[in-house]
C-alpha cells in the first residue's frame, strides 16, 4: 500500500513567534514562573488512628470471621434438616453442640474488640441467632 502526501493545499500561517529582546521576559518565561509559585494555603493532613485495630492480631480477627461463616452455616444446616421430616431431633444434636461451641468461641473473641468494631457487631448477630436456636431445640420448641 503506497501513501501518497496531499498536493496543492497550502499550510496556514498559526502565527510568527515573537522572541524576547534582550532583558525582556518571554510570554512562557512569565506563565512558567506563575506557575513555579509556591501555593498560598497549605493544608494539613493529619495521620489516620489505626490504633484500636492495629493492636489486634490479625489471625484473631480472621479466627472471628472464619468462626462466623461456619456458625452461619450451622445455622442454615439446621434450618434444613428441620424442613426434612426423615431426620430425627435427636439426630440435630451433634449441629446444635458445634453450634453452641463456635457461639462460645465467638463470644471470647468478641470480648477482645472494642465496641464499635464491625466485626465485633457481626459476631453479636450472629452469637445473639445461634444462642437463641440453641435455647429453643433444647427447650423443646421443635418437638
């Protein structure tokens, strides 16, 4: 493929540029030096608090939110095998035991975060869910 340039048109004249004389400041000179002007306000950032958080070790926060997941699907296991009339109550027990130590565990680790912690709310949910499931079975609500 063979490109050819365009013939005949004539390339407007943008202008003559005009140089500084000598001891005189150029039009880019001028903007170049407004421009390299410190800022007139300054702004400062203070240092974001990780404080409360930070002392936690991460694997105690990972512990609660592992232990979480698997008491929710405790949960949902147990809401099924109540839906299915071929599976005994006693046969729920060994669920609700699993269910009752994951709420234990959970509650240990909700003692060590500070009140307003998001994972310190979502295991009060859940413990809050699993302890009363755990209080009707053996209180005989399912019989």
């Amino acid at each position: 493929m063979k490109i050819q340039g365009v013939k005949g048109q004539r390339i407007e004249d943008r202008g003559t540029v005009k140089k500084a004389k000598p001891g005189e400041k150029s039009i880019f000179s001028s903007l170049l030096e407004g421009q390299l002007q410190p800022a007139e306000q300054t702004v400062s950032v203070q240092p974001a608090d990780f404080s409360d958080n930070s002392a936690l070790p991460a694997q105690l926060r990972l512990d609660g939110v592992f232990i979480s997941e698997n008491a929710i699907d405790l949960l949902e296991s147990f809401e099924n095998c109540l839906g299915d009339t071929d599976i005994s109550l006693a046969d729920l027990t060994p669920i609700i035991d699993a269910l009752e130590a994951d709420t234990t565990s959970l509650l240990d680790i909700k003692e060590q975060l500070s009140a307003d912690d998001p994972l310190a709310q979502l295991i009060d949910l859940v413990a809050t869910i699993s302890i009363i499931e755990t209080e009707k079975f053996r209180r005989g609500d399912y019989n």
